[in-house]
C-alpha cells in the first residue's frame, strides 16, 4: 500500500474527450476575465514529450470528476502516474 497526498503531482493521456473538457473550461475562464477587463490567453494544452498532462491530484478531481462515471466516455486514459508516493505499513487492523 501507499499513501498518496491530494497535493501530489499526477500524469495522464488525455483523451480527444478531454481534451475538449480542458478547451471548454479555458474558454469559461477567458470569457470571465474579459469580463473584467483582463487579458485573454489563446488555450495551449501542457502535454510533455510522452503525452502525459501533470496536475496536481486535486485538480484533477475537480477538471474531471464531474465527466467520470459508468457509461461516461473517459477524460483520459485509465493509467495514472503519481510522480511520488509513500509506502506504508501493510498490517490491516481488524476491528
């Protein structure tokens, strides 16, 4: 067993569903801050050079848990990297 932490750095491959889940939620934000006058960036995925996607575990839950269910096309592959977890005791109390 290991203990990951909400904080810790995650890869995935998105997939094309995904990827249109991220544009869309680029393009939400860009229409806010225009709204208030702010600058709007032009929407370019951050994908290393084995096509994974890093976030940090809790944004990923947030960007994709809503898209994630039985019969829901996958946001991004099933693999997960966690850039580091920690091991831990194994022993499983019974209570």
């Amino acid at each position: 067993m290991y203990k990951v932490n909400i904080n810790d750095i995650v890869k995935v491959k998105l997939t094309e569903h995904g990827k249109k889940i991220e544009r869309e939620k680029n393009e939400k934000l860009n229409e806010l801050i225009s709204a208030f006058g702010g600058q709007v960036s032009e929407y370019k995925p951050s994908v290393d050079e084995d096509g994974y996607t890093t976030y940090q575990l809790w944004s990923l839950f947030g960007t994709f848990g809503s898209h994630m269910g039985l019969t829901q096309e996958l946001p991004f592959e099933t693999e997960i990297i966690i850039t580091k977890a920690k091991p831990m005791n194994t022993k499983i109390q019974t209570d």
